[in-house]
C-alpha cells in the first residue's frame, strides 16, 4: 500500500472503497436506509439548504422554466384550479380570511396596489368616473336585485361590462350595479363568456 504519497493514497482508498462498496451492495443500502431513518431531521435540513442554493443560484433558469410550462399547460392548470375552488369553496375562502386576519398590514398593501392599477387603467382608457347620482339611479332601478344573479341584495359595487384591462371605459353605458359575489365572480370575463348570467343582460349589453 502506497503511504508515502498523498496522492496515491488517495487513489488507491478510492479504488478501494469502490470496490468494497460493489461487493457488498446491499449491506451499503441497508446502513444507509437505517442511518437516513434515524437522522431524517438532519438529512431534511441539509436537503432544504441544497434547494435553496440552487434556487438562488438558478433564479431565472427557474422562473423561465415555469413561465414556459405555464403557457404550454394553461388551458389545464386554469381547469384543475377551476374544479379545485368548486371542491374547496368554503376551506379556501376561510383560509383567505384568516390569512387577512393574521397579516392585516399585507392585506392592506395587497389591497392598495389593486386599487392603484385599477385608478391607472381607469387614467389610461381617458374616462371620467360616473357621478353620485348616475350611480343612484342605477343602484334605484335594480329594486334591491342583482341583475346578474336574481337575488335580493343590500349593498351595490360597480362592475365594468367589458373589463377595463380589456379595453372597457368607465363610462355608464359600460357600468352595472351588482352584488360583490357576481362581481367577483365575473371577475376579468366578459359578459358572452359566461353561462351563468341571463340572455336579456347579454341582449341589452350587445345593443
């Protein structure tokens, strides 16, 4: 056995070892699997700070990689998440609200930049908010009903027909009064893309 040398050394454990380890293979794999069963905190920890070392090293490899997986999946990712919120309707939004709850200064800001994009898309279409009473006499002549839903409520919100990330102005002739729920499930739809509101609100909007 080479001691003299460093670099011999070396080799030859290497070698050595490799050898030792392709002969007893199995007797390897169980002393690993045992020591990984009682260090598992450790082999978790050290597996965490991997990830993350390579996540900050490979940044933009990595948002790239899921940017392109996204736009090729869409239409699918947009109908798992579709039947997911059906399925879990009500955990979702509890978990939304206690989220809100627990982090009041980040909701907030959330809430905020929402706002502000909406002020600045309103800048850009190059339309005048409604009027007090223009808002009124629509809030009047629904009766207290949504007219998307049918159903009886108290308080209004203002809904764009044609969204205004699409193009919408916020104009009246472009402005409905409905509930927040209709409102929120609309979302940044038109109004022909949806199955859920009456034909005479899709008639009277297409005139």
């Amino acid at each position: 056995m080479p001691y003299k040398c460093a670099k011999k050394r070396q080799e030859y454990h290497k070698k050595y070892s490799l050898k030792w380890n392709n002969k007893n293979r199995k007797k390897c794999l169980k002393y690993q699997k045992k020591y990984k069963e009682k260090n598992i905190e450790k082999f978790r920890i050290a597996d965490n700070l991997r990830h993350r070392v390579y996540r900050a090293l490979h940044k933009e490899k990595i948002l790239d990689g899921l940017r392109k997986s996204y736009y090729k999946n869409r239409e699918k990712i947009l109908k798992q998440k579709k039947e997911y919120y059906k399925k879990n309707k009500e955990k979702i939004i509890n978990n939304s609200k206690s989220w809100a709850k627990r982090n009041p200064e980040k909701r907030r800001l959330i809430v905020n930049v929402q706002a502000s994009k909406r002020r600045k898309r309103e800048r850009l279409n190059g339309d005048k908010n409604i009027t007090i009473d223009q808002w009124r006499l629509l809030v009047n002549n629904n009766n207290g009903i949504c007219p998307y839903c049918n159903k009886k409520t108290e308080k209004f919100v203002k809904d764009h027909m044609i969204p205004l990330c699409k193009g919408g102005g916020n104009i009246l002739s472009n402005i409905m009064a409905v509930c927040a729920g209709c409102n929120f499930k609309k979302g940044r739809k038109l109004i022909s893309e949806l199955d859920w509101i009456s034909d005479k609100i899709k008639r009277s909007h297409n005139k």
